[in-house]
C-alpha cells in the first residue's frame, strides 16, 4: 500500500531526522523497513517530493559516493526542515484524532 496523500513529507522527514543524512534509495529503505513493507514509496514520487522540500528551505542537499561507490545526492534536514517536521507530526495527529472520532461508539 502507498502512503496517504499528504504524509510522504511526513515520512521523508522522519526518516532524514532519525537516520541523518541519506540518499533517495536510503530512504526508501528506511521506510519499507521501519513500516515492515507495509509503506511502498516509488522512487518517482520520493524523488518529486525531495525536490519539493529542497525548494521550500526544509532539505539541503549535496553530491557524494554511496556505499556501492555510486555517485550519489544526500540529503539532510536543515532548521526549516525540524520545524516542518514538528508542524507535519502535529497535522497527523489531529488527522489521526479525526479519525479515531469515526470509529463506531466514540463520541464526537
């Protein structure tokens, strides 16, 4: 399953925060492993979305050699990108509360 509209920020985020800074198929592996594959990210949406957030202030990102020896662009949180991911987790969990007020018998 992909992830819900709107939360690849979210996750990329998470990822750059607890695993430093990573290249695109790092953190492609970080998701499917964290999620035990139940997140499956294409590399293209992951890709547009890292491009998306360099462009806002929240990644900086820099060309190096991976573990395979393949040239390779990291990426890392910037300050703009610790306070996106304050602001993101805080937007999850008032959808995450939404939510749990549909399941039968919970009071609105």
């Amino acid at each position: 399953m992909g992830p819900l509209q709107g939360t690849l920020e979210l996750v990329v985020l998470r990822a750059l925060d607890a695993g430093g800074e990573m290249h695109g198929f790092a953190i492609l592996e970080w998701i499917r492993t964290r999620t035990n594959d139940a997140l499956v990210v294409e590399d293209g949406a992951l890709y547009h979305a890292l491009h998306r957030m360099a462009d806002r202030g929240w990644l900086e990102r820099d060309w190096g050699v991976s573990e395979k020896g393949r040239r390779a662009r990291y990426y890392r949180l910037t300050d703009r990108g610790c306070a996106a991911l304050k602001d993101e987790e805080a937007r999850w969990a008032r959808y995450v509360a939404a939510m749990g007020r549909l399941a039968p018998g919970e009071a609105p």
